[in-house]
C-alpha cells in the first residue's frame, strides 16, 4: 500500500500509548486494533503487505476522527489525518465497507447524505428573498437542510439580518466522502462556484463537519466562520433576554480540537443564562460518537461513545447545548433526547 506521507508518521509512533487510554472507541472495545496505536500499527503492515481485509477495515473506519490521540501525542503526530489517508488508499482499492459504498452512492447521486430528493431550501418559505448578493453566505449543511429545517430557519433569520445570504444549489459539502476516503472535488467546485456568485467574502456554516471541510479542504478563497464565532462578535446586537436556564456544553470535535473554537459558544452561553460545564471540556471533550463515518458504520458502538458522553452532563443541567447536527443527532439518540439542543435554539428562545 502507497502510505508514502505517512510512513514517517508511523515511524514517529514510539508506541507509548498515551493515546490508547483515551481513544473512546477503545473505551468501548476493548480490543487493540480499535485504538489509536493498534491503528498505527495496522497502517505500519498494510505498508509491508498486509493484505485490507474486513478486520483491518473496520480497525481503521472505527476512528471517529476526534482527535483526542492528537491531542495528547508526545510525538506530535496527528493519527486521524493518518487514517484518513489510510481509508484514501483503501478506497483508491477499491476496499471499504457496505455502508460507506452506500454512503457515496447516496452522496454521488443525490448532492446530499441522506439521498433526499426533496428540494434543499424547503426550510425557507420566502424563496424570493434571499438576494443574489451578499457579503455572507449561510452554508447549511446536509443535516439542517434535512432533518433539522427548523435551526436551519432560525440560523439564517438571524444570520439574514447581518447580510448573509443562502445558495441557491448547495451541495453536501464532501466532508462525510472526505473522512471516510472517497474524493469530493465535484462537490468543493460546485459551492466555490455558486459561493463565488454571491460576491461574499465570509461563509457561515453551523455544522463542525462543514466548517473543518470548508476551512481546510476547500481554497483558501473566503473567510469561513462558525456560528458561534459570529454569533459571538454580535451579541451585543442580537438584544437577549436574560434566561432562568442552567445548561451545559458539548464541544463538537471539529468545533473543538480540531479548529480551537472553545470561548466564542461558551461566551454566547453566558449571554443568556448559566453554563456548567461537562466533566470533561475543552481540548479534552469526551467525543459525541458520531464523527468519522461510525455512527453510518458501527450505529451501536456509535450511541454507546454518546451514551457515556451524556452521563458527563451536570445531572441539573436544563439543557445540553451544543453547535453541531451530528453531533445533536448522535446524542438525541444516545439517550439525551429534546434536552439537546443548537446553541442557535437556545439563542432564539432569548430573543425578544
Ligand atoms: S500517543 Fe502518539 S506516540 Fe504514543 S502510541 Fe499514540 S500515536 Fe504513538
Ligand atoms: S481520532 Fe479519536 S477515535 Fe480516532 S484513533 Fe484518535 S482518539 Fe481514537
């Protein structure tokens, strides 16, 4: 197997395994090869001819990519960027799993992860609105398009009084094909194109996936926010009501570690009402789950890592707050049920 860039990661690994205490797939496994040095070690024999077969598969598609292991790597090495390039040469193979064949074949056919064929933008119901240019464009994402319209409604009536504006053909943004190996270059063209019909400099997204896919694989063209980035330089603007709420705080992966936006949720948070933080947060937030393709790949081990997520929730938390759909889906499913909740949500209900 062609591993060339990471060769020398692997042999950067002195196997020390501080990262197999943290890995949360670990956690629930148990076994080895479904931890961040048994991963390396796996990548390390496809390099001398061991041969993809379905163990191996699920040893590196197991990963959710939440970048614990990097973040406590005494070798600074950045074992989910690894894997991805791993599951990369295993696609180019031909070798991957029934449910990420299926996952590309939806995402390939259809523009989005749920094979939806109904029509992206039926959230809005002023079509006419949104103007042909703007100085923002409100990135969506498969999972608001689809299954939580209603955040989606909430976002954009926000983020529209600042300016921004919607595409009028989004497309998935390629991270879910981009995690799990599969090219997404059809897909990054299409939005820089329509993103760059707008005019707008600034893309807004509320989805972590999207906003790690827009900001790292796509060029470097515009300057890409988060919600609660923006959410947070304006708060002064937005005119909150004060809430009688205690809530904690979820840091989605690609929120979190992976891109360092930690304050600017928790700073919209205190806005509103009282925080109290989860167990653990931060840089070392217990992951969600759902992330790397697992919760399409492996749903139980996924709703378990989200069950012992939720049980880090202050027991008097009134709700669980976090900036992330998957993330929402994951822990919804897990158990947490309609106490999780967008941070848009949250924002909403203070508005006067
Ligand atoms: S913490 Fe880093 S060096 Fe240690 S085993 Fe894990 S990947 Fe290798
Ligand atoms: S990224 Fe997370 S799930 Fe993947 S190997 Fe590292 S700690 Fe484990």
């Amino acid at each position: 197997m062609n591993l060339d860039r990471t060769i020398k990661s692997i042999n950067q690994c002195v196997r020390c395994g501080s990262c197999r205490a943290l890995c949360p797939v670990f956690e629930q496994s148990g076994w080895e090869s479904a931890n961040t040095r048994g991963r390396i070690m796996i990548m390390k024999g496809l390099t001398c001819g061991l041969l993809p077969d379905s163990q191996v598969l699920d040893s590196l598609n197991s990963c959710t990519t939440c970048g614990l292991c990097t973040e406590n790597c005494p070798a600074g090495i950045n074992p989910p960027e690894m894997i991805e390039s791993a599951r990369r040469e295993l696609v180019l193979q031909g070798k991957m799993t029934a449910q990420e064949a299926d996952l590309s074949k939806n995402i390939f056919a259809s523009g989005n992860t749920f094979a939806d064929s109904r029509d992206r933008l039926s959230w809005l119901k002023e079509r006419s609105l949104p103007p042909k240019k703007a100085d923002y464009v409100y990135f969506v994402g498969c999972m608001n398009s689809y299954r939580y319209t209603d955040t989606a409604a909430r976002t954009f009536s926000i983020l529209r009084r600042f300016g921004a504006t919607v595409l009028p053909d989004e497309q998935c943004c390629g991270s879910p094909l981009l995690r799990t190996g599969f090219d997404a270059q059809r897909f990054m063209d299409e939005n820089c194109r329509q993103i760059e019909d707008t005019g707008a400099q600034t893309v807004i997204t509320g989805c972590a996936g999207c906003y790690t896919t827009l900001k790292k694989n796509y060029p470097r063209n515009f300057h890409v926010q988060s919600v609660p980035e923006f959410l947070a330089e304006r708060v002064s603007e937005l005119d909150l009501l004060p809430l009688d709420l205690t809530v904690t705080y979820h840091d989605p992966c690609h929120l979190g570690r992976h891109n360092k936006v930690y304050e600017q949720p928790r700073q919209v948070i205190e806005a509103i009402c009282r925080l109290k933080e989860m167990q653990t947060n931060r840089k070392d937030a217990r992951c969600c789950g759902g992330g790397g393709g697992v919760r399409a790949g492996y749903r139980d081990l996924s709703l378990q890592m989200a069950r012992r997520r939720l049980n880090e929730a202050p027991k008097d938390a009134d709700f669980i707050v976090t900036a992330c759909p998957l993330c929402i889906r994951n822990l919804r499913d897990g158990g947490g049920g309609a106490k999780v909740i967008d941070l848009v949500d949250l924002v909403a209900m203070a508005m006067r």
